[in-house]
C-alpha cells in the first residue's frame, strides 16, 4: 500500500511540474493591392485583401518621415484573428510612383495569433502617386 501511494505522488508530482511546448513557426508571404481609405498630412491610410499563406484583409497606415524614409503599422486579419506590426523603410520616389522597403516586427496578436512573435520581417511596395494606391509585400518567418 505504501508503495502504491509512493507511485501515485511521484505521478502527481510530475504532472504538477510545468511543460515548456515549442513555438509553432509560420510563414508569412502576404501580398496586397490596397487602396486609399484617408489620408492626413504625410500618412496614407491604405486596406485591402490580402493574398498569400494567412490571408485576409490587410490595413497599412503608411507615414512619410522624410524624402527617403517611411514608417508602417500593418495588420493583417485572417481568419480566427490577427496579427500587427511596425516598422520603418528606405523611400524612393520615381516618377509616377514612389518605393519603400524596409522591416518589420510583429507588436501583437489576437485569437490564434495571440502568441504571434517575429522581428526581422520585410516588407516592400510601390506607392502609385496619382491615386496613393498601394501594392505591399510582407515576408518572412514568425513564431506563435
């Protein structure tokens, strides 16, 4: 009997000790084709559909800091949640169009991307000046 109750703490005591899980890693490569929702002073407020491995809906708030930089809070809205980041990029403007690229880190997550982890994203794009229309890249490897 001794033994017996021996054998269930141990078993008790093992369930009690906390179990680290490994993060789950996922790709993002979204591509979207956005059009202007409003635009104050040097910020464009962009959305659109998203395409790619967690696609949904897609917001840029893109802001003009200087003649050749840009910073970026994207999110994006698949299904079952969303993720959000931020970042900074090279800006260029020729001719017609303007063009950023730069990177991002994903600030927060909501639903099943609570969890959602990732520095060192890129993002890229090209800025159509007669409508601000823009088509955006967001890439790389995250982590929830």
């Amino acid at each position: 009997m001794l033994a017996a109750a021996g054998a269930c703490t141990g078993i008790l005591a093992l369930l009690a000790v906390p179990v680290a899980l490994a993060a789950k890693t996922f790709s993002l490569n979204e591509n979207g084709a956005l059009h202007l929702t409003s635009k104050q002073g040097f910020t464009l407020n962009e959305e659109g559909p998203a395409s790619g491995t967690v696609s949904g809906t897609i917001y840029v708030h893109l802001k003009i800091v200087s003649s050749s930089r840009v910073t970026a809070e994207i999110s994006i809205y698949p299904h079952g949640g969303s993720i959000t980041c931020s970042g900074s990029a090279a800006y260029k403007r020729a001719g017609s169009s303007a063009n950023f690229s730069g990177r991002l880190s994903i600030d927060r997550g909501t639903g099943s991307y609570a969890d959602a982890r990732g520095s060192g994203l890129s993002f890229s794009g090209t800025i159509q000046r007669s409508n601000d229309a823009i088509a955006v890249h967001v890439g790389g490897t995250a982590s929830d």
